[in-house]
C-alpha cells in the first residue's frame, strides 16, 4: 500500500526520483497514465494489469466506459526505475499535469499520484473542509 506526501523535484529531463518508500514495489516496473483532478496515477505493473482487466468488462456499448478507457489507456506509459530510482515522466503528461520542477507525490492506496505542487496545495484546502465535515453518513 502507498502511502505518505513527498515533494522531490523533476530535474531538467523530466525525471522523478521516487520516494524510497515506494521503490521495491516499483522496481520491476510501473505504468504512468493520466488521473483525475489533472493529476498523473502511477501504478506498479501488477495493480496496472488489474486496472486493464476491470475497464476490459465494461460493455463497449457503454460511451462512458469507452471515453473514460481511451482516456485512461492512451496517456498510459510503461517505465522502469533506474538503478537511482528515477523514473521519466513523458512530455504530454507533464503538460496534462501542469508539471514543472516542484511536485508533490502522494501515497493513495493502491497506486501514487504526482501532482503539481501548487494544485495539490489548493485541492487539499478545498478538501479539507470537506473532510473535516465527513460523518458517519
């Protein structure tokens, strides 16, 4: 399970050094795709394939499940970590994220998120009010 906030800093190559929390779990391979909220989703190459399988149930006639698949699976870049950990973002989800050097990267579960750090600041002030009213209904 992922989980944590970090804020490395992509380099002048668009490389990401991953937390070395997150690292064993993603040495053999990970998959970046585009996420909600103009976040990017970073997946370990198993929960990716799990993710695949699920979206392959849905009904082709369901246009939702279409769009949100393209989506989904066109953004989608498989990488393996360097022997320091990093890992390249592609170009056309750096832009899809807004990222520049600083980013947040966050733990949420079953996979990370990279975020741009000023997004992520102002969508978890817009949440926490939210969350902080959350009972149990």
């Amino acid at each position: 399970m992922f989980l944590g906030t970090y804020t490395p800093r992509l380099d002048e190559k668009g490389r990401l050094i991953l937390p070395a929390k997150y690292r064993d779990e993603l040495s053999y391979g990970l998959v970046l795709t585009r996420g909600q909220e103009r976040c990017i989703y970073v997946f370990s190459q198993r929960e990716f394939e799990k993710q695949h399988e699920q979206l392959a149930q849905a009904s082709l006639t369901s246009r939702r499940a279409r769009d949100y698949s393209r989506v989904f699976l066109s953004g989608a870049s498989d990488e393996v970590p360097d022997k320091q950990g990093r890992v390249t973002i592609p170009q056309v989800l750096r832009t899809y994220g807004g990222l520049d050097r600083e980013v947040t990267v966050i733990g949420a579960g079953n996979r990370i998120e990279i975020w741009d750090t000023t997004a992520w600041q102002q969508y978890l002030d817009e949440q926490e009010e939210v969350f902080s009213d959350t009972d149990e209904d």
